[in-house]
C-alpha cells in the first residue's frame, strides 16, 4: 500500500533506544576492563635502594718527622765596607791605575791614581839636608862635652866651687843639639811620607762605584776622587715580622748566626749567608724588624754576580721541631682544623699548628702519622658526610 508523499516516518520505539544504549555501555565497559588489565599485567622494574651520593675528593696522607722551620723574608744588598777615597796629599793628578773606571776591579795595595811629586822629591831631599846638618851640630856638641868634662875635672881638682855644674858640662847645649836632631828627623819622615802619599793605593781589594777624578784634575784632601766597596763580603738587609725573630738564631758574641739561602729573583743568582745582627731600630714604614745577613764572594755568585741594590729572596733557617707534620697550606681550613678522611667519612678536626707561612703549616697536635688529610676543596664540606678518597700518592709536605 502506497503511503502519501507529506507522511512522516515512524518514531524508534523506546525498547530499541534502551537497546542501543545498553549496547553502548556494554563496549565502554569492556574497553575499561581490558584496559585495567593491562595495566594490572604490565611489567615492573626491579626495585633498587637510592644510591649514596660520596663526592670525590683529594686526600694526602701525612707522616710525623722532624723539620726546620724555613723563615721567608726580602732583603737588598749593601755594601759591607764602603769607603770615600781621598788623597792625603794636595797635587796634580799625573796617571790613574789600570782598571780605574766605574765598575772596575781594584786589587789591594794597587795604584788608583798617582800625583805628580816633584815639588815632594825636592821637599823631602831639603829635609834630609837640615837632617844631616842637625846631626853633623850634634857631633861637634858631643866634641865640645869632652872638652867641657876636661875642664870641669880640672876645676875639682882645684877645688874651685862651681855654682852651675850642669851649664859647666854644657848639658843645655847638648839638649838642643839632640832636639834639632829628633825634630829634623821628623820633618824628613813626614817629608818622605808626603812622597809615599802621592801614589793612592787602594786599602782593600774593592769594586770602583764612582770615579770622580782624571789626569790633570788639581785634588786636595778635601776632594772624593773614588768611590771603593769590598768586595769579599756584601751585606743583605732584611725585613720580617717582629715575632718571627723567636725563630731565628742571632750572630754574636761567639754564636754563629742562622744559615740563610739567598736567591736574586732577576738573575737566578744563589748563595749561602748567616745571620750577623739584628739592627736596634724597627722600619719606619711597616715597623718590621731588619737584620744584617752575610754575603760572602758576591761577585762569584753564578750565572751573575750579585748588585748592590738588588732585591733578593731569603729562606732562613730558623728552629727544628720534632714529631710534627708537614701539610700545604691548602689543607688548613678555618678556625686551624683539617678535613680527614675516616672509613670514608669526613671528619672535621681541631689542630694545633706550632708554624706557618705562605706555603706550609706544620701541625704539632690533632694528627696522627697514617691520616688521611684532605688538600681539595668540597662544596659544602659537613661532619660525618660521605667522601671518596682519589689514589693515595703518598706523603708530601
């Protein structure tokens, strides 16, 4: 049967749409299962206790012993024996010795200049000549006492009284006789001397600083015409802290003084000194303590000599300790304590140290020989925390 064209289609009816729905739910629900099956199913990873975090670490480990405490100290070479060079005798510069310019070597007793001494040969041979006139009056003196003694034996004998014997025997006479004698010997000497003091000699052997003098050149006792220094020792002062002065043996009085190892930083330059002295006074400036150290040969020095005016580095030998440990100064940490590995445990320990300076500390309580000192850093180093020591390499200061 044909419906008509505008006729509408029949509505589902209720029980199909409840069917439908079910349905539905049905698939959700199986979906759900088989999905918390699997993961129910699913494999799990084995479980692992957390990992203990123990930072790397480097450690020394140090041993007890004895050891010299070393000071370090700056210091300048100075001369030991510097002298002014003048003539003792005014005239005219006539030769200078071989070796006299700034710098030069000059041996003992070796000629630095020579005057001209003419005027002083001529003096000398006046004074010889009133010598000899002296002494010929003093012979004819000693002539005239015979006869004097002669004569005055005579008047004894005729028992004529005398009132001044002593003018009798001419005894005045023969006193100014010998005085001309004496004083133109002395006026010869000093001549001679005159002579001998126109050659200037140098007094020791010396190194020349200054030269202040030429052929020509007119020189009075008043003129520096060289500058000397010896040469067979130079002095070093040197500046330190006044307590480090405990450390240090003083020369003096028989005592030999601390050995010193000197270093010129420019040259590379070394040699061994002493201590001589400690000066009275304190630097001015920094108010440090200044002692006098010996430089024995300072020319001989290798590769080159030392300067006067240098800067040098010192490493004196102060007091020797027993039973204490050496450690960089990198292991000290604040308030004096050291970090120690224990059964690879940080341990943060109190120590004493007896010595320090830039480079060591040397421990005299709160170490043992065997420890394990850590000499790196650690970020956030805590008592007790767990470390991992790198491969022992041994002691090491």
């Amino acid at each position: 049967m044909i419906q008509p064209a505008n006729q509408q289609p029949a509505p589902l009816s209720k029980r199909l749409k409840l069917v439908i729905l079910v349905f539905c739910l049905l698939i959700v629900a199986a979906g759900g299962a088989v999905g918390f099956r699997f993961i129910q199913t699913r494999p799990k990873p084995p479980q692992r206790p957390p990992s203990k975090i123990a930072p790397l670490v480097e450690t020394l480990t140090v041993q007890s012993a004895q050891h010299t405490v070393i000071v370090d100290a700056l210091g300048i070479v100075t001369p030991a024996r510097q002298t002014n060079i003048r003539p003792e005798v005014t005239g005219t510069v006539r030769e200078v010795g071989e070796g006299f310019v700034p710098g030069g070597l000059i041996l003992r007793g070796k000629p630095l200049l020579r005057l001209d001494d003419a005027d002083f040969a001529l003096t000398l041979a006046a004074r010889e000549a009133e010598l000899q006139r002296a002494k010929a009056e003093l012979d004819l003196e000693r002539g005239y006492q015979q006869v004097a003694r002669h004569e005055w034996e005579l008047l004894r004998r005729a028992e004529n009284k005398v009132d001044n014997p002593d003018l009798a025997l001419r005894k005045p006479q023969l006193a100014q006789a010998l005085a001309k004698v004496r004083q133109a010997e002395t006026a010869a000497e000093q001549a001679r001397l005159d002579l001998k003091r126109t050659a200037i000699v140098a007094p020791f052997t010396g190194l020349i600083l200054e030269k202040n003098a030429e052929i020509g050149s007119r020189v009075s006792s008043q003129d520096v015409v060289a500058v000397l220094v010896d040469t067979a020792s130079y002095w070093v002062e040197a500046t330190l802290p006044v307590d480090r002065l405990a450390w240090i043996t003083l020369g003096g009085n028989g005592r030999s003084g601390s050995k010193v190892q000197i270093t010129s930083p420019a040259s590379g330059a070394r040699a061994e000194g002493q201590v001589l002295t400690l000066r009275g006074d304190l630097e001015s400036q920094g108010r440090m303590a200044r002692l006098l150290i010996t430089l024995p040969a300072p020319l001989s020095a290798h590769p080159t000599p030392f300067l006067i005016g240098e800067f040098v580095r010192l490493g004196i030998e102060g007091r020797t300790l027993d039973n204490v440990i050496a450690l960089p100064r990198s292991a000290l940490r604040e308030d004096d304590t050291a970090w120690v590995v224990s059964d690879e445990v940080l341990r943060i320990r109190k120590i004493g140290v007896a010595w320090r300076d830039t480079h060591t500390v040397l421990v005299d309580r709160g170490l043992t020989s065997g420890d394990q000192v850590i000499t790196g850093t650690v970020a956030t180093p805590i008592d007790g925390m767990a470390v991992t020591p790198t491969p022992d390499r041994g002691s090491r200061p």
